[in-house]
C-alpha cells in the first residue's frame, strides 16, 4: 500500500508530499495526521534547511475530500469542528516552522490545499497550475486560515470576489496578484524547485527563522512592540556563526558557506 504522505530528503531539503493522485491529493483526516506528523518531523529535525510541501501527479491538492464529506450526513457540524483542530494545527506548523517552507504547486490548488500553498513562505507554482477556494460550492465559508492569509496578500475585495464567484486563477495571474513568487514551465518543474530550494537551505537558517517570527507578528502589535523585537533578534544572529562567515565572505568578496548556525 503507497504511503499516503511521502517524506523525501536531499542534502538540506526535506520534500513533504501528498500522494492520493487518484483523488487529486484530496485532504481527508488520514493525510491531515499523516501531513502534520511529517511536518511537525522536518521542521524540528536541524538537518533539514529548507522544507517543500508538494502534491503526485496532476493536482498539488484539490482540498477536502468531498465523497468523506458526505459519510458524515447528519453527524457533519461535528465531524468539520474535528476535523478542522487536524488542518489547523498543519497550517500552524506550517507558519511556525523554523526554517523557509516552499508550497511547490504542481497543479490545482483547490480549498484546503489552497490553504495550505498560502501558508507556506513562498509559492512556485507550474505554468498549468491553478487557484480557486471551491468551498462555495458545496455550501462551506472557508477555513485553513483562508480568510487571514489571502485577504491580507490580496485585499479583501479581492479575495470575498474570489470567494463569492468561485474565480479560478492561473497561474501567471496568480502571480500578478502576489500568490506565487515564481512560475517554471511544467517540463523544468521540478528543476526550478530544486535549484530553488538548494539555495535556501545553504543559507542563512537562524537568520530566516529570526525573520520568520517577526514577520508573523507584525500585523498582529504595534510598531514599537515590533522595533523591540527587531533589535532582539537582530542581535541574537548577530551571535550566530553564520554571521560571522557573512561578514568573512564579503570583506574576502567570495561567496559566503552558510551553515545555519
């Protein structure tokens, strides 16, 4: 029987991916344990520098598993408050991650998947990929941390259209709207991802992961709160190894070795 979530390592990168093709990486309670088991593994693992969620085959996640949806029947309030503590707690790993996580969107991101790409510090995405919530259809406001992260990367305008008329997004509009930061051709994929991610886990982990938590705090106090967590942890890398080789390398004018410490 295939692994329902595959972990996969190379050198500093750990690659997290869906595997349910046959269901497009549909997100049911089993993924959602097995997802935050694998994350909650590589985030705290100090080997790993970098972290790539991913789908198999053609879709990275079409969100939740609708045929699960209707099993519950009449038991349906309990069952989405039970399983919604599962998602949420991944996308919480997710953003607390200590090191750069990558959403390699290989193809539709639907719903929870969408999600889940949006939690993430950085989306690539295939040229064939694409962007809807889908929860609208069924009759479901959305969840994952939809509402927080895309009205925040968008506007909230924006966003409640996406939501109110289902709108699909490819993958270069994505992009205009700030959801992707980059876009490979679907042949050289998964060697964009690669040499993507192979330059973030050469550099600088203790740094990204100081600058990780202030960005996820920034929006939630105020400037001087913020100012005050800056000079902390800016001093605290300024203590690190790797500081010490960023500044050895640019007076040498030579690469620097980061070894995220």
């Amino acid at each position: 029987m295939c692994e329902i979530v595959q972990v996969g390592r190379n050198g500093g990168v750990a690659t997290v991916r869906m595997n349910r093709p046959e269901r497009l990486n549909a997100y049911n309670q089993e993924m959602g344990e097995e997802l935050l088991s694998a994350v909650s593994e590589v985030s705290a693992d100090p080997s790993v520098r970098c972290v790539v969620l991913t789908g198999t085959g053609k879709a990275f996640s079409a969100g939740g598993d609708v045929e699960t949806f209707a099993a519950f029947q009449d038991e349906g309030p309990g069952k989405f408050l039970g399983m919604a503590i599962g998602l949420h707690a991944l996308i919480a790993t997710l953003r607390r991650a200590p090191k750069p996580v990558v959403a390699a969107v290989n193809g539709v991101a639907a719903g929870a998947g969408f999600s889940m790409a949006l939690a993430c510090d950085v989306a690539v995405a295939a040229a064939s990929a694409r962007f809807t919530l889908g929860y609208q259809n069924i009759g479901l406001s959305p969840d994952g941390g939809m509402t927080f992260f895309l009205s925040r990367a968008v506007g909230t305008q924006r966003a409640m259209e996406m939501t109110l008329f289902s709108r699909v997004l490819p993958a270069d509009r994505a992009a205009e709207w700030g959801l992707v930061q980059e876009i490979f051709p679907d042949a050289e994929f998964a060697a964009g991802v690669e040499a993507l991610t192979g330059r973030l886990a050469s550099g600088p982990t203790l740094a990204y992961s100081r600058t990780k938590e202030l960005y996820n705090r920034a929006l939630s106090q105020p400037l001087e709160a913020q100012l005050e967590e800056e000079r902390q942890n800016i001093s605290r890398c300024a203590g690190s190894r790797d500081f010490r080789e960023g500044i050895r390398a640019f007076l040498d004018k030579r690469p620097a070795r980061f070894e995220g410490r």
